[in-house]
C-alpha cells in the first residue's frame, strides 16, 4: 500500500469516528446487518428468514475474489455494449446503502444479444469484490434487468484519489439525504455517462445478489480498470446509513468451481484491434 493511500486511509478513519454521533439512527425495519459475529451478521442471514436461505446455502454467490491467474480468456465477449442517457432520478437511503433510482429510461446494457435496462446504483465501502489480492475503498454496482426479469450488474472499483465526478453532482443531495429524516430525494436529471467506466478490460462471472435474498442467476460484469474517489465522497455516503452498514461489504464467497471469464481489447503497432 502506498503511503498517500494509507494518509487517505487514517484521515478518513479519523473523521469517521468525529461524525458518527451525526449518523442516522437505527432504522427500526433494519433486519440484517454487515458486523460479522451478530445475531443478524452476514454469517446469519441465510437463517434470518426462510426466503433468504439462498444467503447460507448458494452455492453462486458473491462477491468473490478475482484474480487473474485464474481466469479464462475470452476475446469473443467484446467490448461492453452499453448506451447510457441522462434521466431523472432519486437517491435512497436503504439503511443499509445509499442507491441511485432511476425514475425513466436511463439506457441499457447488452449481453449475448438480450439488452437489459439500467435500473439503480448501488455503493458499497469498503469494495465487496477483491482483485488480485486488493480490496478497494468503494464499490458502485449498476443494477440492469431484462423484460424476462434476467438481472445483470456492472461494477466499477475505486481507490482513493481525485474525486470522482458522478459522485461529485450527487454529494449536495448525499447531503441533504443524511441531515434529513426522508429515506429518499429526488436528485434531478443524473447522467450516468459522468462515471468512471473503461470498458477495454473486464471480468465475467454468475454470481448473487450481495445482500438478502442473495438471489442467484446474476451475470456480473466487474471493470479491470480501478476509477477513483475522494475520501470525503465514501465519508458521506458513510454517514447516510445505518451505524451497523457503516462499512456494507459483504465478506468474500467461495467460487465454488465457477468459472472466471476475461476480456481484454488487444492492441498492436497499428492501434486497438
């Protein structure tokens, strides 16, 4: 680790624990929670209901660790096909994550020829998906569903650095969402366009849902290239939710034999192939 990233990392820390007494309280519907060895801890949840048995017992779960020397290279995935647009949306605060919802068509992602609608964004901190060895400091998860209710999710990893601009238009309403009693605002036009996202390179994989039900059948897309944040962007999203999802990652899950896809656009003397 480098020491400009471990400065990041104590001076967030020292103004995480300054503001916590400012943080939401405990939402009472508050069912599970990411503090591993409680009652409702991540290693719980599959026993918490009998629809989220999925947690405990999946055998696709996520996230999962990726690493390159273990992947399958696939040139025939191609670049992502994917054609974002500016709409109008609303911000959330679950308790357990701060998520963008688009209100209209926000565009769309195509995988093998079935195109899958933008839905919402997640944010996770720390990152829940482990590349190479490294866990990041925030992790945005785009939400896409198909007319069928096929789910796909497209993730992007950041490590702290020079703040990043979809997150830059959002912080006045993170803001406003953390200081007021609403679980929801609405955010104006958002464009999605303003993210941090270099399809050139990109893992593959079926995985869950990384938050009860756990739901399986997900086709993940996770960026190669790591996008950067500022500490003070993971701070506010921090301080919006619950103080027991103040760090909402879920622990890594087994890969239980899946296979790990990769894609890479080559390049030569003459350019990108």
């Amino acid at each position: 680790m480098s020491s400009p990233t471990l400065l990041h990392l104590l001076l967030l820390s020292s103004l995480l624990f300054s503001c916590l007494p400012n943080a939401k309280p405990q939402q009472a519907e508050d069912e599970f929670s990411y503090i591993e060895g409680s009652p409702n801890g991540p290693e719980n949840w599959g026993s918490l209901k009998p629809e989220w048995k999925t947690c405990g017992n999946g055998m696709e779960q996520s996230p999962i660790q990726l690493r390159d020397n273990r992947v399958i290279f696939d040139q025939t995935l191609g670049k992502l096909r994917r054609n974002y647009r500016a709409t109008d949306a609303r911000l959330r605060n679950s308790g357990h994550d701060v998520l963008v919802e688009f209100k209209n068509n926000a565009g769309s992602l195509s995988i093998n020829r079935v195109a899958y609608q933008l839905k919402r964004i997640h944010f996770h901190s720390p990152a829940e998906h482990e590349m190479n060895g490294e866990r990041f400091d925030l992790e945005a998860q785009l939400v896409h569903e198909s007319q069928d209710q096929k789910r796909a999710v497209v993730s992007i990893l950041f490590r702290f650095g020079p703040a990043d601009p979809f997150l830059s238009d959002l912080e006045d309403f993170i803001r406003q969402l953390s200081n007021s009693q609403k679980n929801e605002i609405n955010a104006g036009v958002v464009d999605t366009n303003q993210l941090q996202i270099d399809d050139s390179a990109y893992y593959r994989y079926m995985g869950s849902f990384t938050a009860p039900p756990c739901t399986e059948g997900i086709s993940w897309t996770v960026m190669r290239k790591v996008a950067t944040v500022s500490p003070r962007q993971v701070l506010l999203l921090k301080q919006a939710v619950n103080e027991n999802a103040i760090n909402n990652a879920r622990p890594l899950q087994p890969t239980n034999f899946r296979s790990v896809f990769y894609f890479e656009q080559l390049k030569s003397k003459l350019g990108v192939i």
